[in-house]
C-alpha cells in the first residue's frame, strides 16, 4: 500500500463505517467475521474443519440474519448465500469455502470443527486439542489471525520532508520502511502530520513522539486506506521533487474497504483466538512481540514456557494459542493491544499492528454522506 493511501488517515473516518464483529458462534449468537482481500495463507486446521468470515459489514450481517436474541443479538444463518438479485448471488455469505472453492480470500477467519447450524454448534469432536491447564476447552471454535511480515518496502513516502537533503538522514529510520500485511505506519509521517497540522492529529498541541504514534485514539487506526488522504494534494512525483506543501486540516470522509479497513485484528473477551505468523521475505529477521497476551511455546505440553516475543527467520513461521481464554488473556483487558517487531528500527519503521478486544456487539455504523464528522469529535474513536 503507498503511504499516501494508508498511512495518513483520520480515525473519525472508521468510526463512520465500523464493520461488524459478532460474537463467538454458536446457532443463537453471532459469530465473528473478517473480510480483507489479499491471497489467502493455508489453514492449518484439523480434518473437516470450516472457515468463516471473522468481519463483515452491516449490509452482509444483514443478510445472514435470521432474527434476534432477546438481548438484541443477531441470530446468524452461518449458511447463509448471496440472494437473487445481488452482484454475487447463491455465493456463500459467511462461509469461504464453497465446495472445495475459496470463494472468499480473507487473511483472518473463524475456525469451527463442525457445522455451527447443528447440534455441536460448530465445536471440534472432543479431544481433537489436548487440554492444558492454561488452556482447558480446545475443542471450541477459534478465532483465526493470519500474520505477514515483509523485508523492507519501495513505499513512496508521505511528505517531501523525507526527500530533503537537510533532513533525509535524520528521517531515515522513521519513514514508512517496514509492513506487516502489506501495511505499515512509521512514526515519521505521522510526528510531520501533527506538525503540519494535517489529519486527525492536526490540532492535537500535546502530541510528541513515540507516545502518540502507536494509538488509535490520536491518529486512527493503522494501514487505513482512505478516500482523501491527509497529504492532499500532493501527488508521489511532487513529493519525490519536494514541490509540494499539504493543505491544513482533516480531509478524508470514509474508510474503504469497510469490512476490514486496516491493520486491526478484532475478538471479543474472551474469544479463543490463534495468530499464524509467517515471515513473508528472504533477508530480514524479526522478534514478534505482543502486549497484554501470552502463549505457550509448545500449546500440546501441560508445562511448557510462558512468551510474549518469539524470533521469526526468513520464509519461517509459527502459531500462537493464546493462553486464559485467548482475547483479553488473564486479566480481560479490553481495548487494543499493540503487536510488532522488536527490533526497533522495523517497529519505528511501520511494522507493528493492533488487536482489540471488543467487549460489547460491534454491529456496525451507516456512513453519514460522504462528509467529515464536527470538528469536535475528530480523531475519536469512540
């Protein structure tokens, strides 16, 4: 993704179009979906296994919904296809397999170890996981997260201040350098955004450094790509000459790609979640490190060791089971937890993502227009 795009975005402009992320599935909840076209990794999965969509927007939940539960929670129809008259009728809604099609090709997915309609609700067959003591119920269905770290990125940069000859060094090694994803969010446009006074971080006077650059609340969610940029109207052939200077403010209205518009992997509490992590590249070593959440190095091994950093080589990859109930860990902290490489040129460079844990049903926001919130609520997420 070029910078221009997905690194400077303004947080208002997800709030306007949140996806939906329902709950862990059962035939009376809603399950959680996620939708991001790119090329799908391989699921490793137990045999018969079906993967759902762990994000949609409101108009497919919509459509998969077959009523609700007196607590206002959508009953789901996880088999649920496309209807008549739709651009993709008689495909699957949810579900992204059709016959042994992928019809839909999301990096993130639910996993369930059986048809969640029928009288297992979607549950592995008992003793398809070892139970451990840090993870007693394996059986259940999980959540599913696909994550890809890159070598470094031909990014065209953000701002001509990267191509200055005074200050080109010195930005080094905060230009957008690094991806996970294909995003990246480097510390460096978005210190010269709040400096420039452009995007959601525009008029923020207490914003610094390495304290703002990682939270949603001050500069949106990371890797979002939006429909105006906040470096408007420069264009990479200008910024490359230097010529060209942002207009002031906030400008962009709406997030594309609404069912999953950014490098944010959501669960709600408690949901049982599972990272594949894959190094996509040939050259580059990385340490990934999570927040909040912990696993287990061996997830089979009743007493194996306690990490939050695990090295990952070139074209090398590993699965993370996090332990206590998976979103949240032992402690069910809600909100969003940062993960990234902790070599901190890479993690200044843009390598670095979020999980949120959500603790309430997320159903969604109709866009108001194509227009900017007030001026009051910038920069908010919630």
């Amino acid at each position: 993704m070029a910078p221009m795009s997905d690194r400077i975005r303004v947080a208002w402009s997800l709030r306007a179009v949140r996806p939906p992320i329902p709950s862990m599935p059962s035939a009376k909840a809603a399950i959680c979906f996620t939708a991001l076209p790119r090329t799908p990794v391989e699921k490793v999965t137990a045999a018969r296994a079906r993967w759902f969509r762990s994000q949609v927007t409101a108009a497919d939940l919509a459509l998969a919904t077959t009523g609700q539960t007196p607590d206002g929670h959508p009953i789901i129809n996880y088999n649920a296809v496309y209807p008549a008259g739709h651009p993709r009728a008689g495909t699957p809604i949810l579900a992204m397999l059709q016959g042994t099609e992928i019809v839909h090709t999301d990096i993130n997915a639910v996993v369930a170890g059986s048809d969640p309609m029928g009288t297992s609700h979607g549950f592995f067959p008992p003793g398809a996981f070892h139970p451990t003591p840090v993870n007693p119920n394996r059986d259940q269905p999980y959540r599913e997260f696909t994550v890809i770290y890159h070598d470094e990125i031909g990014a065209v940069q953000a701002f001509p201040q990267f191509e200055d000859p005074v200050l080109k060094h010195t930005l080094h090694s905060v230009r957008d350098g690094f991806a996970i994803n294909y995003g990246t969010g480097g510390i460096g446009a978005e210190i010269l955004a709040n400096r420039l006074g452009v995007g959601p971080m525009f008029e923020c006077t207490e914003c610094k450094y390495e304290e703002f650059f990682l939270s949603s609340w001050t500069i949106g969610d990371p890797a979002m790509v939006v429909d105006i940029p906040a470096n408007a109207p420069c264009t990479p052939e200008s910024i490359r000459l230097g010529t060209c200077t942002p207009t002031p403010g906030p400008k962009a209205t709406k997030a594309l790609y609404p069912d999953d518009p950014s490098n944010v992997h959501h669960a709600y509490l408690g949901d049982h979640t599972r990272f594949r992590i894959v190094h996509g590249g040939s050259k580059e070593h990385h340490i990934h490190h999570q927040h909040t959440h912990q696993w287990v190095h061996t997830p089979d091994d009743d007493n194996s060791t306690y990490l939050d950093s695990q090295a990952l080589g070139p074209s090398s990859s590993f699965t993370l089971e996090m332990t206590y109930r998976g979103a949240g860990n032992r402690n069910m902290a809600v909100g969003d937890s940062i993960f990234h490489c902790h070599f901190y040129p890479h993690f200044a460079q843009g390598m670095w993502e979020l999980y949120r844990a959500h603790d309430v049903f997320e159903s969604g926001t109709a866009l108001d227009g194509n227009k900017p919130r007030p001026r009051s609520s910038m920069g908010r997420l919630c």
